[in-house]
C-alpha cells in the first residue's frame, strides 16, 4: 500500500534545503523540522516590530495626531534596554539552574515582558484616541500608558530575540553556526511578511476597536507561539550546571575586554552602528510619508512593511549564496549600503513627481541593501567569536544594531518635528521634513562605506584580521580556530 504520508514528508524535506536558505544547515540529529519550530520565536518578534514600528507609528501620527518626535521617542524607549542585550547574551552563556538549562529560562521571561507590554497597549490606545468611555481621561495617562507598553514589548523583544540566537547555535555545529543564525533571520522576515499582510488586511476598515483587537491578538499569538518555539529544545545537562558552578565563572568585564581587543572588532562594531543607523531612521517616517505626502491608506502603508521585508529577505538570500561560497561579508557589507543608497533618492523623487511605484522601487531597494548589510556584518561577528560565548558576540552585534536603530528613529522623528515648526515660517511643501532625513540617511551610508574600505586593504595584506589566540576557555587548552572578519 502506497504511504502518502511518507512520500509528503520527503517531498517537503527536499524543498526546505532547496527553497529556503540556510535550510542545508538541517542534520539527522537536528532536523529542519526542529529548527523551524524553534524559529517561532523569531515570528513573534517580526510581528511585534511590524505591529509597533509600521502599524502604530502611522496611527499614532495620522490618525491620533500624536506628535512625530514623541511617537519617535516612544518607538526609541526600547533603546535604553538595547545596550544590555551583550549583558544578557553572557549571562545567558554563563547561567547555573539545578536543572542545568541555560537558555529557555530567559526567553520565558522576554515572553513574558511582551505579553505585559501588548496586555496594556490596548488602554493607552483607548486614552489617546478617546475611543469609548476614555474621553474624559487625562491624557498623560494615555502617554505614559503607551510609553510603557513599548519599553515592556522591547525589552522583551531584546531578551527573547538574543537568547534565541544563541539556543539555536547551542543546537548545531559550530562551522554551522552561521548558517542557522541566517535561518532564524530568514524567519524574521517571514514573520514580518506574512504579519504585515494580515495586519493590512484586518485593518482595511480601521476603526480604533478593531487595532485594539489586532494587538489582543497579537499578544496572545506571542505567547503561544514562543512556548512552542520552547518546548524540548534545549537537553537538561546538570552536569555542565555543576561543573559551571565548581568553575571560577568568567566575569563580564573580562569577556566584554577580551572581544572588543580582537583586532578589527571595535571597527566592525562601528561600521554596525553606521550603516544601522543609515537605515534605521527612516523606519518612523515611511509610513506617515506614504500616508501624508502620497495619499496612501493605513492598509497600504502597512503592506509597505511586507515590501521592505521581502527586499530584506531576498537579500538574505543572496547573501547567504555567496558568503556561502567563500565571499567576503565586508565586501557585501559595503555593496548592501551601495544599494540603500539609490533607494532613498527614488523615495525622495517619488515626492517630486508624484509616482508612486517609484517609492515602491525605493522602499523594496531599502530592504534589498538591509538584508545584504545586515547578513553581511551578522557573519562577519560570528565568525569572530569563540565558540564558548557565541552568546557575547550576538549580543554585541545586537545591542549595537538595535541602539544604533534607536537613536536614528528618534532622531528621525524629532528632525522631522522641528522642520514642520519651520515649514509654518517658510512655506515649504509637505515632503521637505522627509527628504532632508532621507537625504541624511544617504549621508550615513556613505560613511558606513568609508569605515568599511581599510578592511578591503588589510585583507590583500593580511587575509586573517582575527586573533585566534585572543580567547582560551576557562581550564582546558582548547582554542577555537582562527576566524576572518573579511
């Protein structure tokens, strides 16, 4: 008898690897099917930074006429946990339980700071938009409720994101390591696509009740899908717990020390922050210039989000093609800015001449230049980092992503602000506040690019910049091998 279910099985396994990227990182004792359970995690997160950074930030600004630098100050707030992902990401590596688990306790708690979050959300929205009975509530609780919220779901967000990483590396071998950190990103994306679609969809007809049950959606969804994402991944060794306990455990001064006097590391750290922050700025300000300059509705302003995600993922996936292939990621890094920058100027155009498939081009290239940039830099850290505290590297590599994010949509945000008071005095068009931060954002990739050129050369010099004796694990004379940034 013919058995369907097993030749469904092995046709799906034979897609993954050829369809998916990163997928080929799946083996007998680590499935693809394992792997891709375990990247839940990383669709709750692309859910909560397409439902806060897209959906919210244009209401907010739209339709609930807050002011631009304080919704930009509030999408920023999880800035001030940004720095303390490198902390979690050691502590994560270094955790003692009596059961000897290192990893799953501190995605539940990042679980549970989202679930807060969205959990009051829906009441500030109330307060702000006096929806309902809120009306008469003062409208300090309405901030500060929202504030809040956002610092609760990014602080989740930081911790369950950077402890997911690392549980996922803890799962493979280290040459594959890369790899599987592609994978979860690739899952990202997924997430945000997919999220962003049905976001649009559900919010075709918005009404304030109807966002309010979106985020109670969301909320619940998060909770769900991260217990899952959890459950059995992660072997219980109290062995390794005693034996870490017995140890002198290695200090966070001393780790933090050892990582950034790698040579090349404090540049590449730089070149992150740079081009992040070229990026990053015009995450608060592309759905309110969709809806304010080009007319666009909030459910095409949030399917820009799915767009951008879509260029990030196919620059993912050529990424992971060539770097795969021996290429060089700073050389990548640099092509990915190259390619952020052309996108802006169609987006500044599109304003000038009124056509907006041209801002669809440059939103699309945006996201094309932020995959390749983003892949590019992620590899070049892991393959930096000693194998004992790929926690403490990722960490590094996001909290300087994130802040760097942090900062520019703030700034973004509040530059916008001051060029609208401005415009009352002088009479500019509407698009001008925009421009001039796209037109800043180019500037900053450029620099990104500048950083970026003394590595090329160091590379024909010397073609490893990495100190394969920097690190040496605690008690034993094992030396991880010797890793290129370039």
């Amino acid at each position: 008898m013919f058995d369907y279910r097993a030749f469904a099985t092995r046709k799906l396994s034979a897609i993954g690897p050829k369809y998916l990227p990163f997928a080929d990182v799946a083996s007998k004792d680590v499935p693809l099917s394992r792997l891709l359970r375990l990247s839940l995690f990383q669709i709750t997160v692309g859910m909560a930074l397409v439902l806060i950074v897209g959906t919210l930030n244009r209401v907010m600004i739209v339709e609930l006429e807050v002011p631009a630098s304080l919704v930009a100050v509030m999408l920023a707030l999880p800035l001030l946990f940004a720095p303390f992902r490198t902390l979690i990401g050691f502590k994560s590596d270094v955790h003692v339980s009596a059961l000897g688990l290192r990893r799953v306790p501190y995605i539940w708690k990042g679980t549970l700071y989202q679930f807060g979050g969205f959990a009051i959300m829906p009441f500030a929205l109330l307060v702000l938009s006096g929806y309902g009975e809120s009306y008469d509530a003062p409208l300090w609780l309405g901030y500060g409720s929202a504030a809040l919220s956002f610092l609760l779901v990014g602080a989740g967000v930081h911790i369950v994101q950077t402890v997911g990483l690392a549980l996922a590396t803890d799962l493979v071998a280290q040459e594959d390591q890369p790899k599987v950190v592609g994978l979860m990103y690739v899952m990202l994306l997924f997430g945000m696509v997919f999220s962003a679609l049905v976001f649009g969809a559900l919010l075709e007809n918005y009404t304030p009740g109807r966002l309010i049950q979106v985020i109670q959606g969301v909320a619940v969804t998060t909770a769900v899908l991260n217990l899952v994402a959890m459950w059995q991944q992660e072997a219980r060794d109290r062995g390794r717990a005693r034996a870490m306990k017995e140890a002198r455990p290695m200090q966070f001064g001393e780790a933090w020390n050892a990582l950034i006097q790698r040579p090349g590391m404090i540049r590449l750290l730089v070149i992150i922050g740079l081009g992040t922050f070229g990026f990053g700025m015009a995450d608060v300000l592309l759905e309110p210039y969709g809806g304010q300059v080009l007319g666009l509705s909030v459910a095409n302003t949030t399917k820009l989000t799915a767009l951008f995600a879509l260029g990030t993922l196919i620059g993912f996936g050529v990424a992971s093609k060539v770097l795969g292939q021996g290429a060089s990621p700073v050389r990548y890094s640099i092509i990915g800015a190259a390619i952020g920058i052309p996108g802006f100027f169609a987006i500044i155009l599109s304003s000038t001449l009124s056509v907006i498939p041209l801002f669809l081009l440059g939103t699309f290239l945006i996201g094309l230049g932020t995959g390749l940039f983003g892949h590019a830099t992620l590899t070049a850290t892991i393959r930096s980092a000693p194998a004992h505290q790929i926690g403490l590297s990722l960490g590094a590599w996001g909290a300087v992503q994130a802040t760097a994010a942090g900062v520019g949509i703030a700034l973004a945000g509040i530059v916008r602000d001051l060029i609208v008071g401005l415009q009352h005095i002088a009479g500019n068009a509407p698009q001008t506040p925009y421009n001039f931060v796209f037109s800043v954002e180019i500037v900053f990739l450029l620099l990104a690019m500048l950083v970026t050129l003394p590595f090329l050369k160091d590379r024909r010099k010397n073609n490893s910049v990495a100190d394969p004796d920097a690190y040496k694990i605690a008690g034993s004379e094992q030396q991880p091998k010797s890793m290129e940034l370039t």
